[in-house]
C-alpha cells in the first residue's frame, strides 16, 4: 500500500498561485485545430484532448436535499484512424443506493467538426446515437456515438453528472492514453462541507482558492470556498509491461467529505474507518444474513465429515466440494444475487454467494472462517473507506491461529493460493460482531519454476539431445494451469517448441495438470535441438542454459511512468548438466556472476563447475518484491541486462 499511495499526494487547497487561464469555449473550433496533422508534443498519439473543463457546484431541491452538479466538456482532435474509437463516449452512473435517487447523466452539445473545402462543416449529434445502458442492479451507463467522425475531425460534447451523494465527488480525471492539452478544474464547496482532497499521479498541477459569498445553495448568504485546478500538456499514460492497473497512477483529482457543519447543528463526521464500512456491509440482509443460512448442505457435509477429524483436511475437502460443484457466473461483488440456497440448488452463482457457501460450511465443520472483502486489481487500490472500494469477497479459515485464504470460484486455485486479480493491496476480514482487521493478500512465500536439463551433444556434433524436468509451484503453477489447462496438449507443445528455438519434443509427461491443485506441476520430456550451439575453427560455443537462455530485456523503454508490477515473489532455478562430447575438453567457461539489489529485493547467480567429462550449471534468479517504484527502474533494468550479458556468454570446448 505504501508504494502504491507514493502516486497519491495529499495537497492543500488553499495555494497562493494565479492562473491567466486562456478561453475555452464549446463552438469556437478554429481552422488551425482542423488543420494540426500531429500533436505537439507527442507526434505518435492518434488523438489528443484539446481541452476538458470541469466545474462542480451545489444545488438545493426542496424535498431533495442537496444536490452535487458536474458538469464536464471536452473538445478532441482526431489525428489517426486508432484514435476513432474517442468517437464512442461512456459514463457510468451509479443508481444502487439504498435512501438516494439514482445518480443521473445527460449529454448536450455533441457535434463533430471537419474542413471541407475550406470552410467549417458541423454535424451534430441526433438522438440516434444517444443510448442508455443498465451494466447490474447499481450501475447503468450513458452513451453516444458522435457522426461523420474521420481522421482529422475535431469532436466535442458536454455532459451534467447529478448526484445527491454528497460524501464522495465523481473523480476529475485528466490523464489519459492520449495527451492532454490543458485542463480546467472549478469547484464550489459552501462552507457547510470541508472535504479532503487528494491529487493522484505526478503531474504538476497550478491551484487557487477563494473565499467567496453565495446564494446558490440557500437563500441566505453564506461563504463558498471556490477553488481553480489547471495545467497544460499532460503526456499521455502509455502502455508498460509489468502493470498491475494503470487507473492507480493516472492523474486525477478526487474529494471526500470530512464533515458536515450547518449553523447551531451539531458537526457530522463522515470520516468513516476501514471497520466502520465492513461493519455496516456485515449488517445489509444480502451479506450477513446470508452466512447464517446452513440447513441446505447438511447432507453433503455430513459424508466430508465422515472422512477426516483433522481440521487442515477438512478444510481442503470442503474447499474442493464447493469449488469442484460450484460455477461462478462471472459476477463480482459482496452481495448476493439470488441467495446462497437457490445457487447451491442451481449449482452455480456468483463471488459472493460460492464464498459465502464455503464459509457456512466451514463454520458449521467446526472451524473459525469469515469473509474477506478484497478489490481486484481491476478494481483499483481503494484510498478513501467507503463501501463502494470493494468488489470483491472471499474467505479466510483460521486453524491454530494461522489463516488459510481460499476462492471457490475459480477452478484453479487451491488453498492460499488465489486468483491472481485479488492479489492487490490488503482485504478487510469482518465478523459478525463487528470486527475487523486487515489482510495482506500479497503471499509470502515464493513461487518457484524449476528446470534440470541433463544434455548431450551426439557424436556426428549435429545436435543436442537430452531431458527436461520441470517443476511449478504456488502461483507459476496457477498461471500455468489457467493458461493450459484446458488447451489441447499437441497445440501446447507446438508452442513450447517454438517458444525454445524449435526444438524437437518427444515423450512429454505432465503431471497434476487438474489433479491434486495443491501440488506442483511436474513437467518431463526428452528433447532435439539443432542450432542450439556454434561451431568455428574446430570449436564448439554453447550457451551455459542453452534455449532457456533470455535474449530481450523486458524493459526497454528510457523512462518509467509506473511502478514495476510481478505480482508475487519469484525464483526461477535452472541446473544444467552438460556431457562433454568425445575427443573434446573445456577450453573456458563463463565467469561466475552475482548480481544483488538495493535491499536483496532481486538477485541473480550464475555458478558452473568442469570435472572430467562433465560440466554442472547453475542459475538462480529471484524477485522478492511484488512491485517496485518508479524510481527503481533504472535498477531494475540494469538487473536484467545483467543477467543477458551473462547468459549469453559461452561455453567453449575445444578439441584434445
């Protein structure tokens, strides 16, 4: 969490810096902007935002209450026809509260702009390429397509976001996969509300507050903090290898209530905890009341219980019951759809009703388990407590004090080891007596992928032959399994000859593939390589790891906008044992390399040793952390052009 908030910086609004903002208005389209072939700043985007302006301001509806407006308008210019796809706009609005209207959203002002023979054709948007869109029971979506959209059009649109959820303001982004020419940034906050606001992402952002009567809320004048956001130029977030979810570092402006202060009332706090917001899902009827529930899988557990008095074993049984009868519908979230009874009669449901099942049945064997509220990776790392963060649960038994996390809904996973989206900050394990803690849900121990290779060059010194075993633990074997698993076995060896420089394959074996999940994935098969080696001048130069050798750095790009994202700590072990053909001996071999970083957070070695006939290498490369922040990039890239220098040196024997 902490690398993750080092993209999360707290401001003060109140900033003495002025802005002589420039004038940008919806209709004003020049021939200048339709005429730009490229942007200025980054030659390779396929559109840029020209401008988006946002204002957020407060109304009063009797009957109604306060009521937050945010009203936001973009003008884009298209330059490539990959950038066509701006022409397609979506805002989700969330209609899922329990004592609120639904939020609702309207765009206005749509049109698309063209030069046509020199002069400024308008087309505007008909209401045929409005739409509205229900996504689940708490979010709908609103959407247009804008017309006569083609390379070199300049689009426009506005749209209004009411709410009258006061406790949490939608987001103001103003990064996006596409530079961002200049951004403006208004809101108007009575003095009733102090909200705490948050800038995410590293841009340079120009502030301005002022203190300011109004009328605009209620009759009687009252004070109004209004407050000015703006910049120019934002470069585009651009697509990085090794990211977890690029939302967690564009750059955005977000504001959560703190506290509510009306006059001769007294002062509401809605600075709400992690246990606060567990505390009141426990108590809505789709959550807890659905644990308790326990009479419709007596039957079933009865005959697991029959089998085993030791609580680990019962846990893996119960969890292997549910996973192997239960099919997740692909829904997320904490709350039931239809009940954990109707899902357990109907044999499928979804996260929450599968996990929820789990957890009644593991209560009911005897052993302590609660639900775990988690955010997927897709989901984004929560900053603020609320109850929209989560939308994800799943369940945590405790033997001996020691928690076992599981997830039935995937037919992969195995005790402690989840999905691989769940791995992402902490979750937030509740009870029903309101409780609480937090769960890291980044593992421990490291996953391994372990290679011996026992290899021979033949006597005509045509080729290598010899035998792969392969060993995957923990979350290499869950990739492996949900990668594989359900591929057929001929196109997955097509694919992994190629992957080793088409290499010949002969008597593969594989074992616990979708037996027992709990173990390793054991992998043999004899091998045919040809070219896997150069022979000059009566010399033989080989490669100490052979076609496991790594040939390209993952990391290429000069700078790094985000932090490197693994996943889970890794090691990858390779034991290479090379027969010496006949009539030859080692000339030399390569030097013996270590290369540790800042803190052992990575590590690689490099080990061999000649005897006789033979020579033994060994190779160990490990990742400790699961992410690494931007500023270790450098390092990190340095790292892994080290290990290419070494694996790329030669083994090089000579003739007697």
């Amino acid at each position: 969490m902490k690398l993750r908030l080092l993209a999360v910086l707290v401001f003060l609004i109140l900033v003495n810096s002025k802005i002589n903002a420039q004038k940008y208005e919806l209709g004003k389209v020049t021939i200048a902007e339709l005429q730009e072939k490229s942007n200025a700043k980054d030659s390779a985007a396929p559109a840029a935002i020209l401008f988006k302006k946002g204002r957020t301001f407060f109304t009063y509806t009797q009957g109604k209450g306060v009521v937050t407006n945010n009203v936001y308008e973009f003008r884009i210019k298209i330059y490539k026809k990959e950038g066509l796809s701006w022409a397609n706009q979506k805002v989700s609005y969330y209609i899922g509260y329990e004592n609120l209207s639904d939020d609702i959203v309207k765009f206005s002002n749509a049109a698309t702009y063209n030069l046509e023979n020199g002069e400024i054709v308008k087309t505007r948007l008909n209401s045929e390429g409005s739409f509205k869109n229900k996504i689940n029971k708490y979010w709908n979506e609103a959407s247009i397509t804008l017309p006569n959209v083609k390379v070199g059009s300049v689009i426009e649109f506005k749209y209004v976001l009411k709410s009258e959820n006061i406790v949490r303001l939608p987001d103001f982004d103003f990064q996006y996969d596409i530079p961002v020419c200049y951004f403006e940034y208004k809101t108007e906050i009575p003095e009733f509300f102090i909200y705490k606001s948050l800038l995410v992402g590293t841009s340079k952002i120009e502030t301005t507050a002022d203190v300011v009567t109004s009328n605009q809320v209620f009759a009687s004048g009252y004070k109004q903090i209004n407050s000015f956001y703006t910049s120019k130029d934002i470069p585009s977030l651009t697509e990085e290898p090794f990211v977890d979810n690029v939302n967690n570092y564009k750059g955005s402006i977000q504001n959560e209530l703190e506290r509510e202060r009306y006059p001769d009332k007294p002062v509401v706090n809605y600075t709400n905890t992690w246990e606060g917001v567990a505390t009141s899902i426990f108590k809505n009827r789709d959550f807890g009341e659905e644990l308790k529930a326990t009479d419709y899988f007596f039957d079933d557990l009865k005959v697991i219980l029959q089998k085993t008095d030791s609580k680990n074993e019962r846990v893996s049984l119960i969890f292997q019951f549910v996973q192997n009868r239960m099919n997740w519908t692909g829904k997320r979230g904490y709350f039931v759809d239809k009940g954990v009874k109707k899902a357990f009669e109907e044999k499928s449901g979804n996260v929450a009703e599968i996990n929820f099942i789990l957890i009644s049945m593991l209560k009911s064997a005897g052993i302590e388990a609660n639900p775990v509220l988690v955010s997927t990776v897709e989901n984004g790392v929560p900053v603020f407590p609320n109850r929209t963060v989560f939308n994800y649960v799943i369940a945590a038994a405790e033997i001996d004090g020691q928690k076992i996390l599981l997830d039935a809904t995937n037919k992969f996973t195995a005790p402690d080891i989840l999905p691989l989206n769940v791995l992402n900050w902490k979750g937030r394990l509740i009870k029903e007596d309101g409780s609480s803690e937090e769960i890291e849900l980044i593992p421990k121990n490291v996953s391994k992928d372990n290679y011996t290779i026992i290899a021979s060059i033949n006597t005509n010194l045509e080729e290598i032959q010899g035998k792969v075993r392969i060993k995957k633990t923990n979350y290499d074997a869950l990739r492996f399994r949900e990668t594989y698993s359900n591929k057929n076995e001929d196109s997955y060896l097509e694919k992994l000859e190629n992957d080793l420089g088409n290499i010949e394959i002969q008597d593969y074996i594989i074992e616990n593939k979708k037996e027992d999940l709990s173990k390793p994935i054991q992998e043999e098969f004899n091998f045919k390589a040809k070219h896997s080696y150069d022979r000059i001048g009566g010399k033989i130069f080989l490669k100490p790891i052979l076609f496991f050798t790594d040939i390209n750095n993952p990391f290429k790009q000069e700078k790094r906008q985000m932090p490197v994202y693994f996943g889970y700590p890794g090691q990858d072990i390779y034991n290479v044992f090379l027969d010496i053909p006949d009539g030859f001996v080692v000339e030399s071999l390569p030097k013996p390399i270590r290369v540790v970083t800042e803190n052992r957070d990575a590590s690689y070695t490099m080990n061999m040793i000649s005897e006789e006939n033979k020579v033994h290498i060994q190779v160990v490369k490990e990742i400790n952390k699961y992410i690494f922040a931007t500023d270790d990039y450098d390092m990190l890239k340095d790292f892994f052009q080290n290990i290419i220098v070494s694996q790329n040196e030669k083994i090089v024997l000579k003739r007697i």
